[in-house]
C-alpha cells in the first residue's frame, strides 16, 4: 500500500510539473504575439551612399525640397545598383515617379534603364512607395556597353581643348554630334546614350543626352529639357549656360538627315546643317518648341551667342547692298551656302521680296560672269517659321 501511494503521488506531483510546464508556455506566447502586434514592421528604404558632390549642378535636383531630394537620391541609388524594388521615403505613387524621370532628366549616363517603371504606394503609420524600375541589361552588360561609350567620348572629348570656351565647346559638341549620328526612328536603344556612342543612329532623347553628357564632361551647365513640337510631337533638347547667360540647343533640328526626314524638300541631297538652335533665345525657340507645362525654366533672352550671330549672319535689319555683297563674298569663293537670317518676321519680310525679286538675280549675273557660265543654277531654302533664307549656287553647267 505505500508504495502504490508513492507511485500515485509520484504521478500526480509529475503531472502538475507538466501542467505548471505548459502554463508557463502559454503566458511566453501570448507576450510574442502582443509585441509583434505592437512592432512597427521594418521598412527596407533604399540605402543610400555618399553622393560627394555629385548632385552639384544637376538642374531638377537643385529645385527640390530636402524631403523631396531624399527621395531622389533613393531612387538615383537603387537604379545605380540595379535594384528590382526601390524603397523610398515617400507615400505618393505619382509623385515618386516624377522624382524618377527627375533623375534620369540630370543623368544621361543611365542608359541601362528604359525609363519606364511602377510605383506602389503603401498607407498606415509609415507610408511609402515601391519603385520598380525596367532595367534593359544586368551589370555585367553594362560594364561592357560603358566601355564602348567610354572609348567613344575620349575619342571626341580629344578634340576639344578643355581651356576653350563655353562656346567653342558647345559648338564643338553640337557639330560633332550633327556630323556622327544619323536621325533614326528605327534604331535600337534611341531612348539613350548608347545609340549615338555606339550605334551613330539615335532620335531627338539620344541627341539631347548625348550633348549633355558631353558638355558635363567639359564643365559646361548643361541640363535636358522636354515638350513639343509645333506639329504636336514630343521632343527633347537642351539648355545650356554659354558665357555666363542661358540658351537653348538643340541639336537634332540641326542634323540634315532629321531635316530631310522631316519634309524639307529644298534641303534633300543638300548636306547643310542648321544652326538656329546653336544657342538661341526664348522668342526663336518657342516658335517651334514648347517646353512642358510642368517645367520651370529660366528665361532666356539673349542671342549674343547664336552661332548666326557670332558669325556675321544675322541681321536686325535689312540693305539690299548688304545683301549682295554677301551674296558675292560667297560666290568669289565658290562656297556655299548664304545664309540669310532676320531678327524678325517684319524685317525678314522686307528682305524677302528684294532679295528674290532684285539681289539674287544681281548675284547670279555675277557668278556667270566669273565662271563663264551661260546659265546659273541654284537651290533655295524659303523658311518663314524662322526668318531665314539659305541659297546653295552650282558651280558648273
């Protein structure tokens, strides 16, 4: 009988330790559950690493709040590590993608991204948006497609002394340009740089970054602009501070190719490249290109540096004497072409009626003379949208 008592003690003291044992657990799983339900979930931001002076004259950067720029240099980080989903500290969808196409707007060297992306915005005590770039190549695509650009800019930037000026070097980038690349609505990566280093077929997004980077990498202030086109289409190009005042450029109107794609007839089988947007004000730009209403741009009110002007090509009113001496300064040389370009409709009108109706007729009397000709041939360009007429002389029968 004692023992039978012992060993039923023995069981029921065991069976209060295992009660006492599993008591115990359940008040320490209880605790887990009520601090995971008052812990704030950890949101994985984007780290970002010291940008030095990297965002130093970038346009769109330099117009953000500091909240705003935060988020900006999230989203420049995680496109430069490639990253699927971009955390950043902001609770609006559409607002974090604007600061993205901020970021590709100040770096053309971002080639590797498309420029399309989602963004997810998410609500509660923190809120914040999931960026989701498409990116075209991996890193290591990347790396081999730099080094082509990189071989192709040190090739270009050797032609350039880095103590010229702002002009010189920003003509230098636009001829370069216009001379290297062809206008191509078919070629690969046209978005970005890589199609005009690379490829030398590009459109108006290529042109546009390409000058910039270029002109970055010579320390001029140069930033990418967007909008339209007189005809409704979209387009980008560049503004630029030249000697101190800012201008636009736009090398993609000045590229031949674009022009004759673009339906100028007088200009087919004629290599001649204009230079309306090498530096030219609001009022000359605006004619034909309107910025995007979202933008906010310095004015720009100067022509001092418009290549017509520095070149003794532009003129604010009108001498038919002028005129022909011009005309015969070019033929004596058998140079081609004259141009003709006027400050306004009004004195572009002016000269428009003697010059076809009196001084080019003068002119080509002239060249037959000279040449000994028995008839004279030539090719005009009649363009009012910009007060300009450029005459091309044939030299041979």
């Amino acid at each position: 009988m004692i023992l039978a008592l012992l060993v039923s003690m023995f069981f029921i003291c065991l069976g209060l330790v295992i009660a006492g044992t599993f008591l115990s657990k359940e008040i320490n799983i209880e605790e887990q559950v009520r601090e995971r339900l008052t812990q704030k979930e950890e949101i994985p931001y984007q780290q970002v690493e010291d940008t030095g002076e990297e965002t130093v004259r970038k346009y769109y950067f330099e117009q953000l709040d500091e909240e705003e720029q935060m988020v900006y240099l999230e989203i420049l980080q995680g496109i430069r590590d490639n990253t699927g989903e971009i955390y950043v500290h902001c609770g609006d969808a559409k607002h974090t993608n604007a600061l993205f196409q901020d970021v590709l707007k100040d770096y053309p060297d971002i080639f590797w991204c498309d420029g399309t992306t989602t963004a997810t915005a998410y609500g509660g005590d923190e809120e914040y948006t999931v960026l989701e770039p498409v990116y075209t190549y991996d890193m290591e695509e990347r790396e081999r497609r730099q080094a082509e650009i990189d071989m192709a800019v040190s090739e270009c930037l050797a032609g350039i002394d880095h103590a010229a000026s702002d002009y010189e070097k920003i003509l230098y980038i636009y001829d370069y340009i216009v001379d290297t690349v062809d206008y191509d609505l078919e070629s690969e990566d046209n978005q970005n740089i890589y199609s005009v280093f690379a490829n030398h077929r590009s459109v108006c997004a290529g042109y546009s970054k390409a000058a910039q980077y270029l002109l970055e990498r010579l320390d001029v202030f140069c930033t990418y602009v967007t909008g339209i086109t007189e005809s409704g289409q979209s387009h980008a190009w560049n503004l630029v501070i030249c000697d101190g005042d800012y201008y636009y450029v736009d090398t993609t109107w000045g590229d031949p190719v674009f022009q004759e794609q673009e339906g100028e007839e007088a200009q087919k089988g004629v290599d001649y490249v204009s230079y309306d947007y090498m530096c030219c004000n609001d009022e000359e730009l605006f004619r034909t290109h309107t910025p995007d209403a979202d933008l906010v741009l310095p004015a720009c009110t100067k022509m001092d540096r418009n290549y017509y002007v520095v070149n003794g090509m532009y003129y604010e009113q009108y001498n038919s004497e002028e005129a022909l001496k011009v005309m015969n300064d070019i033929i004596s040389g058998q140079g081609n072409p004259v141009v003709l370009k006027y400050a306004n409709a009004e004195v572009y009108s002016q000269a428009h009626g003697d010059i076809f109706e009196n001084v080019i007729h003068r002119a080509a009397q002239n060249l037959a003379q000279w040449y000994g000709l028995s008839q004279v041939k030539y090719s005009y360009i009649d363009d009012d949208r910009l007060n300009k007429i450029v005459i091309y002389w044939e030299y041979s029968e």
